[in-house]
C-alpha cells in the first residue's frame, strides 16, 4: 500500500506569515515527505481566498527538482474546467522534470468557483467533465489526435506535445459519494480515489463493489482497478497531542464549510465520533493510525492507497514532524501488518 499527503496549500491566516513563506515552508515538506519514506504527495486546485492551489503543476514542479523518488500528484484536478490540453502539457512537463513520477487525479471538485472564473455554465457540470476526461485519456494514449466534442474546437490530426518519461501518466479518478462516478471509473478502467472526509468508511463498501462489478464486466483486470482513500487525518506523538493539534483548525474549517453547505454544527462529540474505530477521521498516535488504515482498507475490500489531507492550520514544524511520524513509524507498521512475514 502507499502512503503520502494531499495538501490545499492552506493560505496563511495572519500577518506572521507571507503567501511566500507558506509556499516555501510546503516545499520543504514536500522535500522531507520524500526524505523519510512517504510514496506520493498531491496537491489540491483551489480557486478561493483560502487556498494558494490554483496552479498545482507549478507547487509539484518546484518540488519535483528537489525530490528524488516520491510520485507528485494532483488532487484533484478540476478538469471540469479545465482545457485537457494544457492539463495533459503541464502534467507531461512535470514528468520530465521528475523523470518519470507524475500522475493526475482528475475530478469535479468539491467547489464550484472555477466555472465563472472561466466563463463556464454551471448547468453543463457533469457534460464538461465527461467531454474533458475523454480527451484527456485520447491524449494520453495517443500522440496525434482527432477529436470533437461540444465545448472546445475540434482536434484535426493535431500532435500534442510534449510527451512525458511515462509511456502513461497515471489517470486516477478522483470520486465523493455520487454511483455514478464510480461506475464511470470502472467502465474506464480508471483507479480510484476516494474522498471520505467524514461519515463511517465501511459505509463506502457497496460503491467500491460497485466500481469493481463495473471494471470487471469492461474487462479491466484487478491490477487497474485500484483503489485508493484521501482522508483528513493527523499523527503525534499520542492521540491527545495529536487532537489538541488538530481540533481547532478543524473546527473552524468546518464551521464555515458548514455554513456555506449547510452541514451541522462541529462538536467535540461529533468530532470525537469521527475518530472513532469506524469513523473517517484518523488523528492519533502512530500505532493507533496504522491500524485505523488496515481497518479501513479491510472494510472496503483492499486498498491500493491512503492520503492524509492535514491542512487545518497546524504549523510547519508540527506538520514536518507529523510527516516524520507517518514516514517512520506509520508505514512500517502498515507493511508489517500486510506482510508480516
């Protein structure tokens, strides 16, 4: 299984800080996520106030000439609205710069700010996506290309450059709760990422069955019907630090995505139930964390990977140890509990 970070490169909230030095400081994760084991780390695409994510290709490639062997992510892409074209062009650039360790998550999103930043209806949400993610995987396979579709100019014989290190830059599906999507990912061959940041995770077996069912009956054998979870979570030394670490940003994250949604009001009690045995919430001690992921990927019948989104205001230097926790303490124990011999 591999285990890395997704992050929204979280704007700084105060005057202490500079949108530089927090680009700086989510670099030198990134390096360090790298430096003590961690096998991919993504970054968000945002177009709010809040985030400093609106161009992930750039944070990745910055970090892609530092690095050495973690595999660098969107996550996701909002290919919604984006231009495909560019998209594969910039993901392609990164494999090259990284020598081959580029891969893209593409997704609706969860926001819906980017379609009148670039001019898009809001009624054509899920006819965009599916147009774009069809020349998306077309460009991927294929370096000269014929194509039309409805929202951008057709392709007539058109060679699309460059061409990455990878013969295919892995194209994960990036899904919430909506079946649909996971049946449009097993149709497709696609894996899949599941975004569960709350709720119960076992909860999300009957979809993952549904994705595999659909897979298998287009053809596509167990090894491209991957799955993997991003979750929000967080390690310390022990689950109370890690809690008092995590709570207060959480909260106050939360209580405004609440309003602006409509979800309940965040508690200690509904937050402590989230991290229960069964919740979707892993913010804990190493040992505790390691086993919460064997547990969750047990529940959903195996999966191929686990992404910790931590972005809650905690800072840099509990977020660098944080990373250290997950690189030497949290995957050996996960690889020790999947092979124990």
């Amino acid at each position: 299984m591999e285990i890395g970070i997704d992050s929204f490169a979280a704007a700084p909230k105060d005057q202490k800080s500079s949108p530089a030095q927090a680009i700086a400081e989510l670099i030198e994760r990134m390096v360090w996520a790298d430096e003590v084991g961690l096998d991919i780390f993504g970054i968000g695409e945002h177009h709010r106030k809040e985030f400093l994510d609106s161009a992930p290709a750039m944070l990745l490639a910055a970090a892609a000439s530092k690095t050495q062997r973690i595999r660098l992510t969107s996550a996701v892409t909002v290919l919604s609205a984006m231009d495909p074209v560019r998209v594969f062009q910039n993901y392609a650039a990164l494999d090259l710069i990284s020598n081959g360790r580029a891969e893209i998550v593409a997704g609706r999103g969860s926001f819906t700010e980017a379609f009148p930043l670039f001019g898009l209806n809001l009624n054509d949400y899920d006819a965009l996506f599916s147009e774009n993610l069809d020349l998306l995987l077309k460009i991927r396979d294929q370096e000269v290309i014929n194509w039309s579709g409805r929202f951008r100019p057709p392709l007539v014989n058109q060679a699309i450059y460059p061409r990455p290190v990878q013969k295919q830059i892995p194209i994960w599906l990036g899904v919430g709760g909506t079946p649909a999507s996971f049946v449009r990912a097993g149709e497709l061959g696609l894996p899949l990422m599941i975004a569960i940041i709350g709720g119960e995770t076992h909860r999300f077996k009957p979809l993952v069955d549904l994705y595999r069912r659909a897979g298998k009956a287009a053809g596509y054998s167990e090894e491209h019907l991957k799955v993997g979870l991003h979750s929000l979570g967080y390690v310390a030394a022990s689950k109370n630090e890690a809690v008092a670490d995590y709570y207060p940003g959480y909260y106050e994250m939360f209580t405004q995505i609440g309003k602006e949604r409509g979800f309940p009001p965040v508690t200690p009690e509904r937050f402590n139930a989230q991290n229960g045995p069964t919740g979707a919430l892993l913010v804990g001690d190493p040992t505790e964390v390691a086993e919460k992921i064997i547990r969750h990927s047990n529940s959903l019948g195996g999966i191929s990977r686990f992404s910790f989104q931590m972005d809650v205001g905690i800072p840099h230097k509990k977020l660098m140890k944080a990373i250290e926790f997950i690189g030497k303490e949290v995957i050996p124990r996960v690889k020790k509990m999947t092979n124990p011999i």
